[in-house]
C-alpha cells in the first residue's frame, strides 16, 4: 500500500505532532478527487462525464455513495516541503481513513463547507522500526549465546 504525503503549514503540523489534530483536510476538487478516489474514472464514466472538472467532482461528491477511497498505509506529514530525511519536519502517522464531511473551524476548516477528511491515528516511530529491522538478525545469534550461557551453567551445577 501506498502513503498518503500532505503538506501542512507549521500551526497545522505543530498541532498534528502535539496529537490535538487528528484531522486532515482537502478541498473537493478535481485535483483531490484523482489522488483519493479509487478508481475514479470508473465513477465518471458511470455519472456520464468524460472530462473531470473541479464543478463535476464537486456534484460527484455531494450528490453519489458510488465512489471508494484508496487504501494508505500511513499519512506522511510534513513542515513545508522538507527535504527527504529531515525528521524535525517529517511526521508519520496511521491512516484511519477518508470521510466526506464538513471539518473542524478550530482546525482549518472553513464553517459548513465539504471536504475530503483524512483521519490520523498514532505517531508511527519510523526510527525505532529501523532499529528492530537491524536488530532481527542478531536475535538469533542471543538466544543462541543464551542457550549456550545455560548449557555452562547447568554443566557446573551437575559438576559441583
């Protein structure tokens, strides 16, 4: 699965890092309706449309159940557009899904207006994954020194 990049400006990404923020939002557009719709050619050619304006996603959105979301694996979060690596303004975090909705005024959202909502769960620690991938292999090697650690212990009691 894929992971959903957003952009955020500092006031939006310091409240999403603090975990106040939960929620992500996108215009209605067309731009919005290709990166989060699943296949969204599908759905206009069943409403009849061959070309994709912002107006027609808009009446997609409002007025049809018909469309699915694409599956992400995580919301990838930045400060601006920070450079590859740079962990100061790179937040990761669970993707719990896309609504239709109106959003919260005290987060961005502009009153009884509709967008795309993206929903976040947990901050995914991507440093300490690393560190379990980089330790695996030597698991084995411990339990290993471990069970052998043992076998000299047991050894020297059955010798005493």
């Amino acid at each position: 699965m894929k992971t959903l990049h957003l952009t955020l400006k500092k006031q939006w990404f310091d409240m999403t890092k603090s975990g106040i923020k939960t929620e992500d939002y996108r215009d209605v557009n067309k731009y919005w309706f290709k990166r989060l719709i699943f296949k969204w050619r599908d759905v206009m050619l069943f409403h009849g449309y061959n070309d994709l304006t912002d107006e027609i996603a808009i009446y997609i959105i409002e007025n049809s159940k018909m469309y699915g979301f694409k599956p992400f694996k995580s919301n990838i979060m930045t400060l601006g557009y920070a450079k590859k690596g740079d962990k100061e303004r790179t937040l990761e975090l669970e993707h719990k899904g896309i609504e239709v909705g109106t959003g919260n005024p005290e987060w961005g959202a502009e009153p009884n207006k509709m967008y795309f909502v993206i929903k976040h769960g947990k901050i995914i620690n991507t440093d300490l994954q690393e560190a379990i991938k980089k330790a695996k292999p030597n698991l084995d090697k411990i339990k290993d020194v471990d069970k052998h650690l043992d076998e000299i212990r047991n050894s020297r009691i059955k010798t005493i």
